[in-house]
C-alpha cells in the first residue's frame, strides 16, 4: 500500500496546478504520473484527495475528487511571541516543534536583551510548511515578522488571555499551566503585581503567550506588558532556554486546549 503524498496548496479549491516547488517535489522527487492519487491541503482547515490529470516537466495539475472538512483539535487560538535566539537553528528546531504539536501563530520579538534584532520570517514559514505537511494539519499556523516589543505589547488585542514568562522573583507570578487551565471559570489573575478577581469571557479560549530572550526581558519589559493585561506567569521551576521555554508554552496550551 503506497503512502499517502500530502502538499501543501494555498486556495486549492480554486486552483488546478501544483505550486512550483510543490510540483518539483511531485514530478522528480516522488515522480508522480497520469492517474496517481495525492492529497492536498489548504492551510485552511480543508484536505483535498485529487488525481494527477496532467504531469510535464515543470507541471502538475489536478482534479479534485473529495473535500474533507477537517475538525479543530483544540480550542481557541494559541499564539506564541518569542524573541528569536542568537543561533537561529534553535529558533528553527522550535518552529518546527510546535507546528507539529499544534499553534496557530508565532510573531517575533525585538527586546532589550535580545541577541537577534532580524530575521527571515520567510525561512521560518517553509520550515512550519513543511511541518504542516509532515503532522498532517489542517491549519498552517500564521507566520508574523520581527517587531519591537513596545509594539507588540501596545497593539496586541484584548481578546482571550495574554500571558508573559518571566524570571522576576520580586514580581508575583502564577504559575502558566494552572493560570490556562482554569482559564473558563472565575479566578485571581495578577494585575499590576496585585491579586484581582476576573470573570473570564468565552473567548478567553484564546492564548497569547510572550517568551523573551536568554537574558529574560528587561524588568520594565515585564511591568509594561501588565499594565497591557498581560498576566504574569511561570513555566515553573526549572531555567529554561529560550527555544525549551517556547515550545513548553505551546505544549502547555495544547494540553489545556484539546478537544
């Protein structure tokens, strides 16, 4: 019985031709023909089983045979905002990780100790493709390019819960995992250092963790994002890299968020 050969095709309802680099993989690598089935997905929540109608040496097109719906295997979004390491293969590694455990999008941090002040976000978004296609998800999470922290922070909305990961012990922290998985009911969320009932919505379901660089955010980083709503929280006791810290989190949010 032959695998199945999955690729990925933005908005293949409408189209009929495998994407450029998809085709190159389709025709020379696993040399596909006339008649062979594959399967397509759209990053959208839609896989695709078509057959080979057409196949030279630069194209491939298809015919849709069968749409099938795919069902969401958590709740609410989980989107991580990391400030990428120095070594942008650890930065990769996790990329790779949490699309294969499941997120919905990842943004990049400029910080005031962060060793990385750019970044090819388009790199980033072949590495989750290619996860995507590899853990046969049927959503490929949103990519977002390097910002300031300061931007980030003062921009982010006010929908769900927003978290940021800090090493501060002056500053009142709970702890991530029980903060998210009582995220549904009433509960004591930090404020300003300060404990304060809050009433959570049923679009608190969505997730917005901050992660900083090796050298934390700075305290004042900290002290802004909360004066935002951001809640302060721990991954718990151990001192993690930036990239283990990263993956934690959105390892964390499937847990509490599987349907």
């Amino acid at each position: 019985m032959k695998e199945a050969r999955y690729f990925y095709v933005p908005n293949a309802a409408a189209l009929n031709e495998l994407p450029a680099e998809e085709a190159v993989h389709a025709l020379r690598v696993l040399r596909l023909k006339e008649g062979d089935e594959m399967f397509l997905m759209d990053g959208e929540g839609n896989f695709y089983q078509a057959e080979v109608v057409l196949a030279t040496a630069k194209k491939c097109v298809y015919t849709i045979r069968q749409t099938m719906r795919q069902k969401p295997a958590w709740s609410g979004r989980i989107h991580l905002a990391i400030a990428p390491t120095k070594d942008m293969g650890r930065m990769e590694w996790m990329a790779e990780k949490a699309t294969e455990v499941g997120f919905d999008e990842i943004s990049f941090l400029d910080c005031r100790f962060s060793e990385r002040k750019t970044l090819r976000a388009d790199r980033i978004e072949k590495i989750v493709v290619s996860a995507v296609k590899q853990s046969r998800k049927g959503w490929k999470p949103l990519v977002n390019p390097m910002s300031s922290f300061i931007s980030f922070v003062e921009n982010c909305p006010d929908k769900g819960r927003k978290f940021i990961c800090h090493c501060y012990p002056e500053i009142p922290r709970t702890d991530f995992f029980t903060a998210i998985t009582s995220a549904l009911q009433p509960g004591i969320f930090l404020q300003n250092g300060l404990e304060a009932q809050k009433e959570h919505p049923s679009g608190a379901a969505d997730i917005t963790v901050l992660i900083g660089p090796e050298g934390d955010f700075s305290i004042e980083e900290v002290r802004l994002a909360m004066a935002h709503g951001f809640e302060s929280v721990t991954l718990g006791k151990s001192r993690l890299r930036t990239e283990t810290a990263g993956l934690s989190a959105v390892m964390m949010s499937q847990l509490a968020r599987r349907v």
